[in-house]
C-alpha cells in the first residue's frame, strides 16, 4: 500500500471498463476498511498526548501516505472515466457511433486532445513535485 509507484499505459477492451473501474474502486474500499480498522481511535488518542512530538509527526505521515494510496487509486479512475468519455464523445460526432474511427494526426481534434493530456501529464508532474517539496521540509 505504500510502496513505490509507477506509471503504466495499456489499452482494454471498452467492454471490460466497467469490471476494470469496478475492481479499481474495490481496492478504495479496502484500503478504507483497513485505514479504518489500523487506525481507529489513534487521533483521538493523540490528543491526550503530546502533540508536538515525533510519535505524532510520525502518525500523520502514515495517516498522509494511506490516503495518498487511495488517492492514486482515484486518480487512475479519473483518468480512466475522462479518456472514456472523450471516446464516446468522438464517437458521437461522426455517422456511424457505434464503431468510432481512430482520429488522423491530422484530425484538430487529435491535436487537441494531445494538448489535454500534456496538460494533465504537467499537472500530475506538478502535484508530484508539490509532494516532493513538502517531504523535503519534513526532514
């Protein structure tokens, strides 16, 4: 649940998106029960303590990564949902919408596309250097 990450790309069929979003959501539940279970009552009791400690420090941190996991997880719904979408929505502007054809590089939609998704790789590079910065003032 904490470990490295790693970017893929891989292509399924349309027909497999629902089971494959679903799956994606199961493995957010379960990481919500877990969270849930590991950590019941630990903020609560942190309050009676100390809390400018490193025991405290080191809950939050743990607490910041697990939702980072399920955040990740999301992320990739998101992701998925959105490509989904602009899928359909191709397929809807040409005559036959139920066999879309794959867009031509010349096609201007292509091109805009191509510019959607640099700007969400930029975004999501963005984020990560935003976390990599706060780490770096952790330590």
């Amino acid at each position: 649940m904490l470990s490295d990450r790693i970017n893929i790309q891989y292509s399924i069929d349309v027909n497999e998106l629902p089971t494959e979003i679903k799956r994606l959501l199961g493995k957010v539940q379960e990481h919500l029960t877990l969270f849930a279970a590991d950590n019941d009552g630990t903020l609560k009791e942190l309050e009676d303590k100390d809390v400018l400690s490193l025991n405290t420090l080191e809950e939050v941190d743990m607490f910041r990564r697990r939702l980072a996991a399920m955040d990740y997880i999301l992320n990739d719904v998101t992701h998925i949902i959105t490509a989904y979408l602009e899928f359909k929505t191709q397929g809807t502007k040409g005559e036959n919408a139920s066999a879309p054809s794959p867009p031509s590089p010349e096609d201007d939609d292509a091109e805009d596309r191509a510019e959607l998704h640099a700007n969400m790789l930029f975004n999501d590079l963005g984020g990560l250097q935003d976390k990599v910065n706060e780490l770096n003032k952790q330590t």
